[in-house]
C-alpha cells in the first residue's frame, strides 16, 4: 500500500500553477528574521509578494492556505536520489560505474529517474531541488546536475543540467588488486595528469587557425570546463591529508572547488578558509568508519563559526538506507552546536549559494521561484510532519509521515 501510495503521489504531480496566499504562523524568508503570521503571494510559479498579514492584502480571488511553519524549499547539496533508487537492486542502481577511474563525460541527466519513488519520498519532507549526479567511487565518477523534485520529465525541472564534476580523493578512490589506482599517490597523479591533457586541449581550442582544432574529447570537454571555471570541481575528500591535496590541486590548476565530505575538516579550519573554499558537510549522522572514522557531529558547526561557507546533504551509502532526509541531518547539526538559523540556511539559503542557484530559490523574496515547505511544528523536531510542498507556484500532494 505505501508504494502504491508513492506512485499515486508521482501520477498527481504535474499540478497546474495557481494564485496561491500561504498564511503562515511563522513564515522564514531567510532574507531577515522569520515573520509571525506572515503571507506569501504565489503568482504564475513566482512569489509576488512576502510580509506580515497586517501589511499584504490578499486578493479574493487567491486560494488561501494556513499552515503553522513555512520555510524555503529544502535543497540537498548532495545527493545520488535518482541515480540511486528506492529499490536497492541493480537495475535502479546508476550512481556509479566502474569501468574506469576518470570518466566526466558521465552525464547525471543521462540516468535520472524522475518516476524513481526515492524522489517522491524525499520530498514528502519537504525537499524540492537536488543537486544529484555520480557517486564517490571513483576518481572522477562523473557530473551532478540541479533538479527540482516535481516534474516527471527530466528537461522540464532543471535548474542546471551540468552543475559539477565530481571528482574523489580517498580509499574509495582506490582500485583493488593492480588496477589502477593503488595508492593515493597514484590517485592524484593521474588525476593532474588528466589536468594537464584538459590544459592542452583548452589551448588547442582558443588557438586562431581553425585547421588545428583538435577532435572532440568529451572528457576533456568537461574537465576544461573546470578550468575556464564554469563549473565547480566537487572532491569528496575525509581524511585531512585528502582534503590537504584538494585545496593543492585547486590552487594549482585555479579550479572552483567544492569540498564534499570533509569528516576532518575541523582539523583544518585556517587552511579551507585562507583557501576561500565552501563545504558540503557529510550527512551529521553519517556512519563513522574508514575514512570518515574521525568525523565529529559538531563538524558544521566548527566550519561556521570559522566563517567557512557550508551546506549540508543527503550524500551516498553503498547499502540501505542509500540516501538520507537532508532536513534531519540539518536538525541533528542544529542540536550539536550549529545555530539553528544557520542549520536552516544549510538546507536552504546557503545552499543555493554554493551551488549558484540563489538568484532562484534559497529563500522567500519577490521574484524568486515559488518553491515552498510547508510544516505542522518546528521543521527540526521529528514529530513535526511536512504537510504541504509547493514548486514552481503548483501545491505537490505529500504523504503524512
């Protein structure tokens, strides 16, 4: 019956945009402090209008709705949900292929599965724009892409077809037996390798004389977009040493890098931020072994009060539960230490600042993308349950969890 429910909840998604008045008891825009009974104007998929009751009127001809809590949209920085499935079995399993240690030619809007229940379920919390792609496995596993979560349609809801490349420094980076690679030396050698071969063709491509263009390479087509700084350079990295040659590639090749993971980068506070680079912090509850054995709940709360730029995500296990619910990871942050305001920016506004995306959704403002999580209690506290979403100006049915 609960499948049955998640698809009934797929088939109901395409709902028409309508003039909306959400009337909520505590309204946090993130653009200032949160407003007690406050309104938001919901007009052809933008918001029109955000205040309190006493200064908006809403028109008659508005459909209203009250609900205790409105926030932003959830966004998951980090995430594999429709590449990985809710099924757990090969055929729904797309994250990650092992054919080759470097492949950013693998493109995340090539294996999305809009119609994959895991997309539906995650955002019966709430959660309405991913930042989804390949996971951590590999040298480079391939590209990420910025989806919202309502449409069946892959081209209809997205925000950014090729928002990174992901790229992974570690012992998930490493191959077994004498494929390559062995070693983490190995790892980021072959990795500035493919740097410098991108340097070239990059070269070969500004060049003048058209007879010397070189053939498409459409992996090196996507690493020169890391160079010319089109896209960012995602490295999941734990261990301070990986984390240590990250910030050294970036500074070598003068990529935008996005550190992903980072369970040791409270050990390097001064480091990341001298380097002006933003986190995506692993998951707060995230398992602790191996390369993440070291990892500390109070990780995001130690970047902030670095002044450190982070978001918080989802992320990827290789088994059950596969992925996670990004808005309890961010409550789990909030209970150790993070400020609660800035646990709720993880998830929302800062999120869309890392990702590039703040123009759009992030936060509750005129002309912004009408994208909406309604709540019956605190976000943060787990008897709280998300009883309304709303993307793009259209209400999305949810299932009462």
């Amino acid at each position: 019956m609960k499948l049955f429910n998640i698809f009934l909840g797929l088939a109901l998604v395409t709902a028409a945009q309508a003039q909306l008045a959400i009337q909520g008891g505590s309204v946090h825009t993130m653009e200032g402090p949160a407003i007690t009974n406050g309104v938001i104007l919901i007009k052809d998929g933008k918001i029109e209008a955000v205040g309190s009751a006493e200064s908006i009127t809403i028109p008659e001809d508005y459909q209203k709705r009250q609900v205790p809590v409105v926030i932003p949209g959830v966004i998951d920085a980090h995430t594999t949900v429709g590449l990985s499935g809710i099924l757990n079995i090969d055929a729904d399993q797309e994250q990650l292929e092992k054919s080759a240690p470097i492949q950013p030619e693998l493109r995340a809007i090539d294996a999305y599965n809009a119609r994959d229940p895991l997309v539906t379920w995650v955002r019966n919390f709430g959660v309405t724009t991913v930042n989804t792609g390949h996971a951590p496995g590999a040298v480079i596993s391939g590209q990420a892409m910025i989806i919202k979560t309502h449409h069946l349609n892959v081209s209809d809801s997205n925000l950014s077809p090729f928002s990174m490349v992901m790229g992974n420094l570690g012992s998930k980076a490493l191959a077994s037996g004498k494929a390559v690679p062995g070693t983490r030396a190995k790892a980021v050698a072959i990795l500035r390798a493919e740097l410098l071969k991108a340097q070239g063709y990059l070269k070969k491509l500004e060049a003048k004389d058209p007879d010397k263009a070189p053939d498409r390479n459409l992996r090196l087509e996507a690493l020169v977009a890391v160079l010319k700084k089109e896209v960012p350079f995602l490295i999941t990295a734990h261990r301070h040493h990986d984390i240590q040659a990250a910030l050294r590639l970036a500074k070598e090749f003068e990529f935008r890098l996005v550190l992903d993971g980072a369970s040791e980068a409270y050990q390097l506070v001064d480091e990341i931020k001298a380097a002006g680079v933003p986190v995506i912090v692993h998951p707060t509850m995230m398992r602790s072994y191996g390369d993440a054995e070291n990892l500390s709940f109070e990780n995001a709360k130690r970047l902030h009060d670095a002044g450190i730029s982070i978001a918080l995500q989802s992320g990827y296990e290789a088994y059950v539960p596969k992925t996670r619910v990004v808005l309890f990871e961010a409550a789990m942050a909030a209970a150790y230490g993070l400020p609660r305001e800035a646990a709720l920016a993880s998830i929302t506004k800062g999120a869309a600042k890392i990702l590039g995306i703040s123009d759009r959704v992030g936060s509750l403002a005129p002309g912004k993308d009408a994208d909406l999580a309604l709540y019956d209690g605190d976000p943060f506290e787990y008897t709280s349950h998300c009883v309304g979403v709303i993307i793009d100006g259209a209400s999305v049915p949810v299932a009462k969890r």
